[in-house]
C-alpha cells in the first residue's frame, strides 16, 4: 500500500513524541546527558520534517506558539537578569521549549483526524511500553523482591515522584484510549504502567489513577452501573495500595503516615515529608508577599529559604511561580487552564469526547500543582496545557464555516 504524504507525517510526529516521552522520563541524568539531548534534538527535526512536508505554516502564530514563548521568555528574563540563587540553565530551558512547540504540532496533526484518540494515544503505548521495560531492566532484582524496601525510579530521570508523575502522563492517555475503544489488550500496557507508578511510592500516582478511574466513569452511559463501577474500582485501589504488603511498604504507609501528619492523628506515623512541604507552602505564601506583583525574581524562595536551612524548591507549582513571578506570573502561567476548561464544559455535548479528554488532564495538572514545581521541570509537564491548546485551534477550525455554531 502507497503510504500517502499525510500518513508519512503522522509517522513522524508519532516517532518524535516517542522520543520525547522516552527521553523524559528515562535518560534526563547525567549518566546519560548525551543521548537525552540526541533524542531531543531528532524529536525536533522529525516535526521540522514533517511540517515543511505539509507545507503549512499557518499553526507558527497559533496562541499556544505565543502562551509558551511568553512563559519561556519570563523565565529567560527573570533567569538571566533577577536569578537570585543557584543557577539558570537556558540551554535545557530552551529545549524543553522546543519540544513543547513540538508536541503541539503534533497533537493538532492528531486532532485532526476523525480517530484522533488512536493517534495520539499511539506514541504513549509504545513509549510507555518501552519505559516499563527500561524499568524493569535497569531495577529487575528491586522489582523482584518479595517486599519492596525501596522505591523504584531513582536512576531515571529527576526523582521517584516525578518518574511517577511522568508515568501517570502516560497512564491517562492510555486510559482513554480503553475509553473509546473498550480494546482489552491495552490492560497488557497499562497494568504494568500502574505497577510501576505505585512502586514509585509517590503519593501523587494515586490521585491520578483515581483520576483514570474518575475518567472511565464519565465515560459510562449507564450512570448507576458506572457508579458502581467507580466505587469498585476505587476499592479495590485501596485494596491494592493498603492490603498488599509489597505495595503498603512502598506507598500505602507513607499514605497513612500523611494523613496522620496533616491531622495530628496518633494512627500512622509521622511523616517528614509531608509536614515539611506543609510548612514550605506557608513559608513560600510569606516569601512572595514580600513581592506579590511582579515576584521577587527567579529562585527567589530558594534564596530566602535556604537561610534558614529549608529546601531549595517549595515543592508546589501555585506557590513557587507565586514567590518567582508573583500574581502576574500565576495569571499567566494559570488563566489557560481555566479557559480551556470553560470552553470544553460549553461544548461538552457537540464533542463529548474530546471535551472529556481535555477537561480531565487539565483538572489533573491543576491538582497536582500543590505537590510539585511543574513550571521549571521537564517538558511533559506541559502536555495537558498544550493538548487544550491544540484541540481548541482544531475544533475552531472544523466548525469555522457551520453556521449557527458558536465556539467559545
């Protein structure tokens, strides 16, 4: 069969989010610095490619193209002109720039197609494929062992809880694409993909598989067996996390350890973490009244904070662009986001499917912004933003000459 020049460009941008997504979450170490910045860099080049063979430089003006170049730009000002501590690093700042600009290309050449889903949930099965293998290989005698002492993910890139975090990316595109097809051979990728995110131990994975969980649901036609089916699946995710020994050591203690710490109860133990990224939001609200306008420049509550010994982040997204860029930085970064949403839950009925997609990974970035600093991390931090973006310039553009159609 004569591959046409339109399937030839889906197959680039599929192998370059593979790329990406495998990059990210794999190879960002310094053990292996050279063939993370190698993928990146063809990752960019195939969407180059398969934009100059579209011919179709229309989407260079987009208002996602303008939200990432405005947000990078922020960073590079207040980086390069009002660093206040450690350093900046524009190299890796501006590549994670690039591969933000080419995943949105991407998910508009997806979106543009009647399956869409299938395409862009493609790259995510076989790249998730690939890093659960990875995983596996690089950490066979931890993962095999009767009762995990440790938490798996230190050797890839970042830490455990943003290997988990990265793996949840993954779970929820591939989750919505059971979704719609109801194809059961996806669970041979997405079980090992949960596994791996729960042994993480990160305390966020629950609340994004409850997030897959809660996706499934308003999926369902017939709301009281699907409400059972929600309550189901949820117990049997406690079930999993606080009930068997070799997943409670790794996550369900330390779940039981947070909530004891947040609530002063005697229950669980006491946890470090928890209660020191409680008092480093508080800590970092203070810090940024000191400049709640414009920020007091970049890493600025890791130069108050480590005065008194603290931590060099404050471990949530809200607060550290809040102490950074102050209100306006928030503004920027954030309004997207609650637009997208208003726009989607206005056209939830014309496109269910799309609107329910969207709605959820945006509603799932908004919640895990108060346990991590997405701004400044890799790039698939960003990918629910853009999908919003790229979806929206695509709906735009299918229903621009129906009349009595009123997109907003």
């Amino acid at each position: 069969m004569r591959l046409t020049n339109r399937a030839f460009c889906t197959a680039l941008y599929s192998i370059s989010v593979i790329m990406l997504i495998v990059a990210c979450i794999c190879f960002y170490k310094r053990e292996t610095m050279s063939l993370y910045l190698s993928m990146s860099i063809v990752s960019v080049l195939l969407v180059i490619g398969a934009i100059l063979l579209e011919r179709s430089l229309s989407g260079l003006f987009d208002p996602c193209i303008w939200y990432l170049t405005v947000l990078y730009g922020m960073y590079a000002i207040y980086g390069l002109l009002f660093l206040k501590a450690g350093d900046y690093n524009w190299d890796s700042q501006f590549l994670s720039y690039a591969q933000c600009l080419c995943f949105y290309f991407s998910c508009k050449h997806f979106f543009s197609y009647p399956d869409w889903y299938k395409k862009i949930a493609l790259p995510f099965i076989i790249g998730g494929s690939f890093v659960v293998v990875y995983i596996f290989i690089l950490q066979k005698d931890l993962i095999m062992m009767t009762q995990v002492e440790e938490r798996i993910g230190d050797g890839l890139s970042g830490n455990v809880n943003t290997v988990g975090y990265s793996l949840g990316i993954l779970s929820y595109a591939i989750t919505y694409y059971y979704c719609v097809t109801k194809k059961k051979w996806i669970f041979l990728v997405l079980v090992p993909v949960l596994f791996m995110m729960l042994l993480t131990g990160s305390k966020k994975t629950l609340i994004i598989i409850i997030i897959d969980i809660l996706t499934i649901y308003f999926f369902g036609k017939a709301k009281v067996s699907s409400f059972l089916k929600l309550v189901l699946l949820i117990a049997i995710l406690f079930w999993i996390v606080f009930e068997i020994p070799y997943f409670y050591e790794v996550i369900g203690k330390r779940i039981e350890d947070m909530y004891a710490t947040l609530l002063g109860s005697s229950g669980g133990n006491y946890s470090h973490s928890t209660d020191d990224r409680k008092g480093m939001i508080n800590d970092a609200l203070k810090i940024g009244m000191t400049h709640p306008i414009l920020g007091g420049g970049m890493n600025y509550f890791a130069a108050i904070s480590r005065m008194y010994g603290y931590y060099g982040y404050s471990h949530c997204n809200y607060t550290e662009l809040f102490c950074n860029f102050g209100i306006v930085g928030v503004l920027i970064y954030y309004v997207p986001y609650f637009k997208g949403i208003r726009f989607f839950w206005r056209n939830r009925r014309r496109e269910r499917e799309r609107s329910i997609f969207v709605i959820m990974w945006l509603v799932m970035a908004l919640v895990l912004g108060w346990l991590m600093v997405a701004f400044s991390g890799l790039s698939n931090s960003y990918m629910p933003i853009i999908a919003s973006f790229a979806m929206i310039e695509i709906l735009k553009s299918k229903y621009k000459y129906v009349k009595n159609t009123n997109l907003s």
